[in-house]
C-alpha cells in the first residue's frame, strides 16, 4: 500500500511560527494480486414493517436480488426481515447455488411495527457465529422508520454497533423514504464503520444497494491504523477530515478501518510549526495493516515529513489544497444538516458560504470541484423546496463525503490518454479465467488505458465471479475519467445480463463501432 505526505505550504519561514495542514493519503493497488478473493459475509437485515407495504418492499427484493446475484460463489449471504418479529429467511449460507435464496427473498411479507435492534442484533450474531477468519464482514440495515420495538435509545444503538465494529463486523444503514430517523442511521453507520444511504425513491433501492457492493467486494487490507509521531516544534490543532483519532503524549492515532482494492483515503491534520527555538525534525508517520490473502499478514510502511525551512513561503502544494475544499465541503453539509432543524435560513447560508469557496478556488482542480459545487448548489435547492426531505440528502452527502472519496477522478500516477483499448475474450469467464481478466485490465491501465471495449462475442458463458470482476472494471475506469464498454452480447449473455441487472449499470454497445462512437460521445462531452 502505497502512503504519501504532504504539507499544504512545503516551505515555511524558519524565523516565525506558522500554521499549516498535513495531508496523508493512502492508495491500495486496484489489483490486490491474490490468488483467490477474499471472501465477503453479509447479512442484510430488512425492514418489513407495515409501512414498507407495497412499491417500497417491493423494490427492496428487488434490489436484494440482485445483490444476491452480483456476489459471487466465494461469498457467503444471510437474509434477516423484522417487523414486530425478526425471521431468519437464510441463515448464512455460501453462494454456490442462488435461485433458493432468490426465492426465499421473493416470499417476504409486510408485517406490523419496527423491531430494528432485534433484526440488526440477529444479524450480527449470526456473522460472529462463523468461523471464517479471514473475511469482508457486513450487515446491511435497512428501515424506513423509526424504532418501535426493542432498543431504541440512540446511545445503546451507537454503542452496539461500535462493539461489533471492534470485532471486524460493520454496519451500513439505509435510510428509504421520508419517515426514518437520519442522524440516527447516520450514526449507527459512522459508529459501526459502514455507509449510510438515503433511498429516497423505489427505483433508487437497486442503484445504492449497486453502490454498497462496489464498497464491500474487493478487501484489499483490514484495521488499518495510522500513527503520527510528533517532536518538538509541531502543535496538533485539529483532525479537519472525519475520522476516529487518538492521542497519547506526542503520538496520534487513527483508525482508518479496511481499505478496499483501488480505493484511496486521505486524513488531513492542522498543525502549527515552531521551528525558531530547536532544530525541527521530521514527523514520523507509520501505517499498520493486514494485508488480505490467503492469511492475514502484518505490514507495514513507514515514512517522515519535514517542511523546507526557506525558500518560496507562497508556494501552496494544489492537491493539499483541493482536499481541504473537500473535507470543509463534509464538515459544512453536515452542521447545515443540524442547523436546517432550526434555521433554514441560516442551513442556506452556510451552504452559499461554501459555494463561494469553491467558486473562488475552483482553478484548482476544476475536475473534481466542479462537481462538488454541483452537489452544493442541488442541497440549497432541495432546502429551499422542502427542509425535512433536504435534510436527508444533506446527511447522506455528508456522510458519504466523509467516508469515501465521492469525487470520481483520482491521482494514482499514470499519465492517462484517450486511446480505445478493444478485448475480446473467449470460452467462458468464470471463477477461474476472471482473473486474468482484471489482471489485463489492469496491466492496460498502467499503459495509460482508460476507455475499454469488451467485446463478448467468443463468450459462452459468464458466472457470478465474473459478474462481479465486470463491476469491479467499470468502477476502476470511472475513477480515472474513463468507461467500459460492453458489446455484442449473446442472446444467453443478453438473458443473464438482464437477471442480474448488468444491463442497468453497465454500458452496453451492439456493435464495436457503436461502443467506439459511445466513448468519442464520452470524451468529447469531458
């Protein structure tokens, strides 16, 4: 795993007292090069109360279907649905034959009240209860109320969810509708290490259950753990960016929790920096993980951060910068989320604030935010229209900033083109040969390769394993500013694609000159 630090002004004045941003980043290769994926555990736990009767249920085994079939057989799945009552539809259950679960989850049924913690807390014992060490562990909660059964003190939710965390099992909550309790599922999904989803419409349910399967399915490291060691001459201010910190004398430590294949995480510190009274040594910083394989193994890198004393104090290093626009931008939406109870106007104003932040350092990164501001100006509308739906969105997007890097262009490196690389596999893609597929895609990336057309005429089948890789690639493209291309199905790969819903989030071509002309259509609109 690769760590680099920064500071926001390299050089600094070795004569006065300063203060200045650290930025941490770390990036996991999006080829975690392992002989056989790790697998994931889930559990998803769903509401079944009254009030999810009709489209909302509907739409929810819809989208837990197809969740189903994008999870491939090296993976395990547990099916939990509460209402006054929690049933276990599946216990957890290696994924090598789906259609039973899938039928299972069609039979589901509206019941009466909302026993959330007992639905959860079954769940999670259920994922404790195997014996499978080496694993991605999740449970997807999903409601669209509040509770009215079982625990429903906020504090005791937040601390089960923090207990489970510590035992390498994570919580994603999903909010669906207008009628749920978003701080809480907020903090029930911060506290338990997982992402929290606001589901504001049925035809949404499979779009952020797609979203969350990106997240979970290629566990590149677990219990990664930062440490900041800090001399004399350096005053920690404040953690800008969220996340757990902890300090002991002059160390910091941060929990940076499992990272994913391909995924990048950055923490951004503020220090002031005395360099006028001692000699100023480096900050030594350190990354603890466990390297996901066959077993686990302790790694880890080891680097330090001196500012120059000297030279240009104007100097601003851009990326620092362009980070600091985006944590500001999750600190911001989240204290208009609360201020908005009270104070729309105020919630507005805080937003116009930020907006013209961004608008004034826009130069900077237009890429990336361009679209932040986007996102901004879409949260003062939706204030503007109705406070109680916006403060959903705004604790969404909040959240979502704070936990992943929701921008979709990244920095690993690679000097990427424009260029069309075309592929044509053959015989079948499967567990065994899928591999190879990303590791090609991969390798082409390193070229430079963004654009990609699969062309699937030799192809006579694709399972489960290969569905998932097929995500995975778009997901690795779409982060470069680039796409992938899907062409010439067959009829059986048209009937698969369609089953598990490919057909919605892949991009799909009938001939290669038509993928070709879609792409030129893509690069000329970036």
């Amino acid at each position: 795993m690769k760590v680099e630090a920064k500071w926001e002004y390299p050089n600094i004045n070795p004569s006065e007292k300063s203060l200045n941003h650290l930025m941490v980043k770390l990036e996991a290769p999006p080829d975690p090069q392992t002989k056989e994926k790790v697998p994931s555990i889930v559990v998803l736990a769903l509401d079944k109360s009254w009030s999810m009767k009709g489209e909302k249920l509907e739409a929810v085994i819809e989208a837990a279907c197809n969740f189903t079939n994008w999870l491939t057989r090296h993976d395990y799945l547990g099916i939990v649905a509460y209402a006054e009552d929690v049933q276990t539809f599946q216990q957890i259950t290696r994924l090598t034959e789906k259609q039973s679960i899938v039928n299972r989850i069609r039979t589901i049924k509206a019941g009466t009240s909302t026993n959330l913690s007992g639905g959860w807390l079954q769940a999670l014992r259920m994922i404790e209860e195997m014996d499978l060490p080496v694993a991605s562990k999740h449970v997807i909660l999903l409601t669209d109320g509040n509770p009215t059964s079982g625990i429903r003190d906020p504090m005791q939710l937040k601390k089960i969810a923090e207990q489970y965390k510590a035992k390498g099992i994570y919580t994603t909550t999903m909010g669906f509708g207008q009628d749920f309790n978003e701080e809480l599922m907020e903090e029930i999904a911060e506290a338990g290490g997982g992402n929290f989803y606001f589901i504001d419409s049925p035809e949404k349910a499979s779009d952020v259950f797609y979203e969350e399967f990106g997240n979970i399915s290629a566990l590149y490291a677990q219990a990664a753990e930062l440490t900041i060691e800090i001399p004399d001459g350096y005053e920690f201010h404040e953690l800008i960016s969220a996340g757990e910190l902890n300090t002991n004398e002059n160390k910091l430590f941060m929990n940076m929790g499992d990272v994913r294949a391909d995924e990048t995480k950055t923490a951004i510190f503020s220090f002031e920096i005395d360099p006028t009274e001692k000699e100023l040594k480096p900050l030594q910083i350190s990354l603890r993980y466990f390297k996901v394989g066959e077993e686990l193994q302790e790694q880890s890198e080891n680097i330090k951060c001196l500012p120059n004393l000297g030279g240009d104090y104007q100097e601003i290093d851009k990326n620092v910068q362009v980070e600091l626009m985006i944590a500001w931008a999750g600190k911001t939406i989240m204290q208009a989320s609360k201020m908005a109870e009270s104070d729309i106007q105020g919630a507005i104003g805080l937003l116009e604030n930020m907006q013209k932040r961004l608008q004034e350092n826009m130069s900077l990164a237009p890429d990336i935010l361009k679209p932040l501001s986007q996102r901004i100006t879409m949260l003062q509308s939706k204030l503007k229209e109705d406070a109680m739906d916006a403060r959903k969105y705004l604790v969404a997007e909040g959240s979502g900033m704070k936990r992943r890097h929701i921008i979709p262009i990244i920095d690993d490196g690679v000097e990427y083109h424009d260029e069309i690389y075309e592929f044509t596999p053959k015989g079948e893609l499967d567990l065994y040969n899928a591999p190879e597929l990303k590791q090609k895609v991969a390798a082409k990336m390193k070229e430079g390769y963004r654009y990609i057309i699969l062309d699937l005429s030799n192809v006579s089948y694709i399972d489960s394993s290969a569905t998932g890789t097929l995500i995975q690639i778009a997901i690795w493209l779409e982060k470069r500013g680039g796409q992938l291309v899907v062409t010439n199905l067959t009829s059986a790969l048209e009937k698969l694609f369609d089953l598990t819903k490919l057909n919605t989030f892949l991009t799909i071509a009938e001939s290669i000159s038509h993928a070709k002309a879609m792409l030129e259509s893509r690069k000329s609109d970036s």
